[in-house]
C-alpha cells in the first residue's frame, strides 16, 4: 500500500475552515501517513496539530506559506516553509511584522466598505473568526454570510479584487526575501503553485532563478489546479532548475469546497518520498 501526504493544508488559523486538530482526524480517515500545515504568515497552529497528530501517530511536517510581493501581479507569489524552527526569534519577529502589515490593511479595507454602507467592521470580522490570521476570504465568507454575494467567489469579485475601489495595496516582502527568512530558520523553500500567477514563461524562469540564487529547494508539481500537462511542465522546471519538486492540495475546508485533503479534485496521489528527496524525513 503506497503512503501518500500532503504538503500543503491550511486550518481555521488562516483561511481554513477546519481546527488543527479536525485536519488530522480527516487525514486519519483518508489513510494519509503525513501532511503538513501551511496557514498563511502564521505558526500559530502547529502547537495543536503537532500534539493531534501524535496521538493519530501521523507524520505532522511544520511548516508555513509566506506572502510576498512579485513586479506588481495582482497574484501574491507564496513560498513554503517546511521543517522551520518556528520558535526561532528572528523567525517569530519576521511573522509579527507580516501579521501587523496585514491587519493595518485590513482595518483600511474594511473601514473604506463601511464607510459606503457595508455592514461590516474589522472588530466585526475578528469577533467572527477569533483565533484566525485574517484574509481576504473572511471577508468574502463575512460579507457571504450577510447576504451581500452568493458566494465567496462572488465576495473576490465584486469587492475584494484588486480592480475594486475597497482594495488597499499591501507592503509585502519579495519572494527572495522569503526564501531567506526560510532558509535562515532552518527550513526547506519551495515555490508554491507557480502557474497561478499569470507570469509568462521568461518571467517565471527568472523569478526561479532568483530564488534559486537565495537557496530556494523545491517548486510545487503536483496540486489540485494542475492539469497532467501543467504537471509534466513543472516537473521539466524542476529538472531545468535542479529542484525537488513537492505536492499539495492547497486545502481550506469549505472556503474551497472542491478540493479534499490529500485527494484535491480526485486527481493528486502525492507519494511520502517526496519528503526524503526534499529531506525533510
């Protein structure tokens, strides 16, 4: 029976709609040997998943995804950190300052809809998801479940978008800047889901390249939004750049209801080998 993981899962800390400890009780259910939690900017569940985890006797990886900043795309670039000393200082300092540029814009966001009539507030939101880094799908979730849209995809389009008059421009380090705070804690670099970002086939070489010159160790091949050609493309990237490649399902629970853990849209088998070849185990 083949062991099988996923590199990249995200709970009710960030954007998920499942605890820590709901994530291992689902990989349990599906047979996973291991995953890891990968909430945006923030550390703060690994605590819970990591002791969760134990008592299932799964293989919890810590890690995080980093939001940062590329030629002004309207796609944030993210980066993976795997097996990072979380606890690190230098580490837990570069995390505050993420989380305080993201909740300033936050508040200017949400002050800006309130002020054309939105019932909605930043107190409001965090009274809603208490223990959440907050992001753009609360507030898509938020103005869901007040009957503004339809949908939380709805929620992006309308209002959340960068083309709309709601969207404030975040100050975000650059993708190379990520991969050393990674790598200066210790960790393994991998760039998350490189073709979503709508960068062209020379801009997409350089920006790996730059991050290779950083240390970056691995691009995401295998994901719940890759086609079998999308793959095969991002593996060739992998060779071309002599990177491991790794695989997620990119799971947020309801706020993405499509994609299952492990499985994404039925499509990923993400073999445990790809933690050996990137040495994390």
């Amino acid at each position: 029976m083949k062991k099988l993981i996923d590199m990249h899962v995200h709970s009710t800390f960030s954007d998920g709609t499942n605890t820590p400890k709901e994530l291992v009780e689902i990989a349990k259910r599906k047979g996973l040997a291991a995953f890891a939690l990968t909430d945006h900017d923030t550390v703060d569940g690994l605590a819970e998943v990591i002791c969760a985890a134990k008592k299932h006797h799964i293989l919890l990886i810590p890690g995080v995804e980093l939001s940062t900043g590329y030629k002004n795309i309207e796609q944030d670039v993210h980066i993976l950190g795997y097996n990072i000393d979380y606890n690190s200082h230098v580490f837990t300092t570069h995390l505050k300052n993420f989380q305080q540029e993201r909740i300033d814009r936050n508040i200017k966001m949400l002050k800006k809809m309130s002020d054309d009539g939105f019932d909605i507030s930043y107190d409001s939101v965090i009274s809603a998801y208490p223990d959440a880094v907050i992001t753009r799908a609360h507030f898509a979730r938020f103005l869901m479940d007040k009957g503004y849209v339809s949908s939380i995809r709805e929620g992006f389009t309308k209002y959340l978008s960068k083309e709309s008059k709601y969207y404030v421009t975040r100050e975000l380090i650059s993708p190379k800047q990520a991969v050393e705070i990674i790598k200066e804690s210790g960790g393994k670099a991998v760039l998350a889901h490189p073709l979503l970002y709508g960068l062209d086939e020379k801009d997409l070489n350089s920006l790996i390249s730059q991050l290779c010159s950083s240390g970056l160790d691995g691009i995401e091949a295998i994901y719940s939004l890759h086609s079998k050609e999308d793959e095969i493309y991002v593996r060739n990237l992998a060779k071309t750049f002599s990177l491991e490649i790794s695989g997620g399902s990119d799971y947020h629970g309801d706020n993405k209801p499509d994609i299952e853990l492990g499985s994404g849209k039925g499509n990923l088998e993400i073999p445990i080998n790809l933690l050996e070849k990137l040495e994390i185990i």
